[in-house]
C-alpha cells in the first residue's frame, strides 16, 4: 500500500464511523468517498472498499472475536477505537498480503492520530493477542446451539435467523449465510438501442474489463472495474448494472411498443430503463419517486441512456393521482422492503432494519399496492416485487392483495432465493386486472 497506506486507513475508518455510528448506509458511505479520492490508484480504492465491506459483512464474528480477548467489551469502546480494532481483526483473517505487523503497527499509529495516543497499548496489546489467536477461537457448538453458531459463523444477527427459521430449514439458511458472503460479478444488462452482446464485451474487454459469459440474452458479467463512470461504455449509455433477479420484472412484464408504463417507486430507475428499452423507444415510461434527489438519480439514468420515452414525476405512491386512474398497461411496484434479500451488497442492512420496521414496512407496501393497482386498465398488468426473502412481506401481501382486489387475478408469483445462481434474493408477483 506504500506511502498511502495510513490515508487509506484513515478513510476506511471515516467511512465506518460514518456507517456505524452515523447510521449512513454503506454503500452511500462509500461510493461518496470512492467518488472524491478518484485520483487514488485503482489498487488502493480497491484495498479500501474490500475493507469497509468485508468489516461489514463479518462483524459479529469480528465483536465476537474482540469480545475474547479484549478486557474492554466491544460496545463499551470509543467509536473510533471501535472501528479500528473492526477493520484490523477483518485485516489480519482476510487479508493475507498484508503483514500482521503492519496491521497492528498502522493501528497504534491511526488510534495515536485521531487523539487516542493513552490507548496505543490497549489497541497494540488486544489486536497481537488476537493475531497470535485466530486460528484457535472457540465458537458455539453447532449441533446444540444451531442458531447461536451461525449467527456467528455467518454474522447475522440471531432475531433475522429466528424470522428465516419460521420458512427455511437451516440448511437453506445456511445457503444465504454462504451466498450472501461470497463475491459475486456484477450482472450488466446491454442496451439493445446502442450495442450488441458481442460489440460490448469486445469494447469491455479492450478496456481491461474482465467480462465473463452469461446465458441470458442482453446480459454480461463484469469483475475487476474500478468505477463505473470511468468506463466509456456505461457513460454512454451501453449498459445498466442491474442484478439478474431484478430484470424478471421486465422479462416478466414483457411491455408492447407503445404502451403506457408507471413505475412507482423509480429510483434509480433500473426497471423503468429496462421497460423503455424494451419498448424501443415508443410509448412512455413514468418513473415516479418520493424525493426530488432520488428523481435525480432517475434523471441521470435517462439521460445517460438517451432515452426519450421516459419522464420523471416526483410524487408519493401512498397519494392517489386521479390522472392516472385505469390508464395504465403497465404499473411496476417495485417497493420499499427490508432488503433481506440483498445483505451481499448491502451488508450493513442487517444491522439497520429491526423486526418493528419489517411490519411497519408490510404495511406501507399494502398502502401502496391498494393505491397503485387503480392505474392498471382492464386486461393490464401489475408486477410487485421486492428484493426480500421475508415472506410477510412476499407470499403474504400476495394473499392478502388478492382478497382485496378481486379485480385482478395471479398469473405468477417466484420467491428468488439467494444463492440459486448468481441472484440476489428478490420475490416478484404477476397480477392482470380482469
Ligand atoms: C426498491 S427501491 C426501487 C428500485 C427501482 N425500482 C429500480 O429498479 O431501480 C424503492 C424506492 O421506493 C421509493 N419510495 C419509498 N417510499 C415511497 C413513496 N411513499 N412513494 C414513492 N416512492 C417511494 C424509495 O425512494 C426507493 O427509491
């Protein structure tokens, strides 16, 4: 890491006070400070997101750890010194080309920067001990304790596994715990308007992309990017990063030329892009969102795709609006959920939703599902998803749609688990109004 090695440490450590005591998300938190340190070479910015997510990820397993050999408990510590420890336990198991020294010597002298300088030896002291113990920690008994070992195993926390163990076995929770830790490359659907499969890999792969084969039509797999704005063809609209679970809901909908589509809740605006290709630019997307910033995100999409059958509208899902009442061929709900599907991307999500905030977020989907589905036309569709594995929030809100509105009919419905290749966990479900 060279002479930079303590300013990348330092921004490691910004970026998880920013996540854990600030209550950022992570991905926010990163990609805003990967965003400003651009110039950093690409080695660096890697070594720094590769940190901050894998801390992340296994931080229950890395308190737990701390918690056997430090005298000061995890959650007694000072934020700073708590992020510190975090970061160096995550160095010292998963980062094999650093030197355990180094780790340990560069978190003495980040601890001594930020005013720590009386807590140099505790941090030395704990993170030796631990270097000179990680192949010998002692965890729950698997058999005995089930949830307890693979809450640790697995860093997950246990109320999360209690829900799961309502649906799955333990040994499909066993299959998320897995998937939802290895790394997997990024699914990126081609624009068919502007390139071919063949075009954009050769044009990926002269930009030293790594590009990997995909079955599905329209798709590749990309690994080993820096940032995407840096990549020509993503700039100009070749492509869209969208996990493959999530291009069901186009694949699904399969919008006709000239159709009128509402996307309710838009942003970024991945299902909205993908309808308005799909409909070679005819017809009109609406892509709707609560806040004017997450409109924004819509707007760069569109205008980094050079759509012209999309428009943006600011609005709240929960407010009917009368103009669109039964004019609608199309309405994607793709709605706020707890995003139990997603912990591989989004790790620090685990942490943030709570049981209270699941039911909370149950009833906000029937609010807007009971607004959204009037826009539907006679003979039209509506496609509701999420990308949770939470089935009260799913399968459930399924059942319940149903009763209410028997004006509309299931034709499917496909609880995507995490793990079954290379998706995220997402739920999607097809109803047409009779
Ligand atoms: C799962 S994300 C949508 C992802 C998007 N469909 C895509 O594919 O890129 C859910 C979105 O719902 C928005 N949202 C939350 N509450 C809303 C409301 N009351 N009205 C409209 N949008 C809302 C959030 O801002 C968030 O962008």
């Amino acid at each position: 890491m060279g002479s930079n090695t303590i300013n990348s440490r330092e921004l490691i450590l910004d970026i998880l006070l920013a996540v854990t005591r600030d209550h950022r998300y992570s991905h926010i938190a990163i990609r805003s400070t990967l965003d400003k340190y651009r110039y950093l070479p690409k080695q660096e910015r890697s070594f720094i997101k590769r940190i901050c997510e894998g801390t992340l990820e296994h931080m229950i397993w890395i308190d737990y750890v701390l918690n056997q050999f430090s005298s000061v408990k995890v959650h007694k510590m000072k934020p700073v010194i708590q992020c510190i420890l975090r970061s160096s336990v995550y160095e010292l198991k998963y980062m094999d080309a650093v030197p355990a020294s180094a780790t340990c010597n560069e978190a003495v002298k980040l601890a001594q920067k930020r005013g720590f300088r009386n807590l140099k030896g505790f941090v030395n002291g704990v993170l030796r001990t631990v270097s000179r113990n990680l192949s010998n920690i002692s965890m729950p008994d698997k058999d005995k304790e089930p949830l307890e070992y693979l809450s640790i195993a697995g860093s997950m926390p246990v109320w999360i596994l209690e829900l799961w163990q309502n649906s799955y076995s333990l040994e499909q929770i066993e299959g998320f715990l897995e998937a939802f830790l290895t790394k997997m490359p990024a699914a990126i659907r081609i624009n068919p308007l502007k390139t071919t499969k063949e075009e954009l890999k050769k044009e990926l792969e002269e930009a030293q992309i790594q590009v990997l084969e995909s079955e599905l039509e329209d798709v590749l797999l990309i690994e080993n990017y820096d940032f995407l704005e840096k990549i020509p063809a993503f700039r100009e609209g070749k492509f869209h990063v969208q996990d493959i679970s999530s291009m069901q809901v186009g694949l699904w909908a399969q919008p006709k030329e000239h159709s009128f589509v509402v996307d309710v809740c838009a942003a970024p605006g991945g299902k909205s892009i993908h309808a308005a290709e799909m409909m070679h630019g005819t017809g009109r997307v609406e892509a709707r969102d609560l806040t004017p910033y997450k409109v924004s995100l819509i707007q760069e999409n569109i205008e980094r795709c050079q759509l012209p059958n999309i428009r943006t509208v600011q609005a709240d899902a929960r407010i009917p609006d009368e103009k669109l009442m039964g004019q609608a061929d199309l309405v994607i709900a793709d709605l706020p959920c707890s995003g139990l599907g997603v912990l591989g991307k989004k790790a620090d999500i685990k942490y943030k939703v709570t049981e209270e905030a699941c039911k909370k977020l149950v009833a906000l989907q029937r609010e807007i599902l009971d607004t959204v589905c009037q826009y539907v036309k006679a003979g039209g569709i509506l496609i509701y998803s999420t990308c949770t594995i939470n089935p009260a929030e799913n399968q459930e809100n399924t059942v319940w749609f149903l009763q209410e509105h028997p004006e509309f009919s299931l034709e499917k419905q496909q609880q995507i688990l995490p793990g079954k290749g290379i998706c995220d966990g997402f739920f999607l479900a097809k109803f047409v109004r009779n």
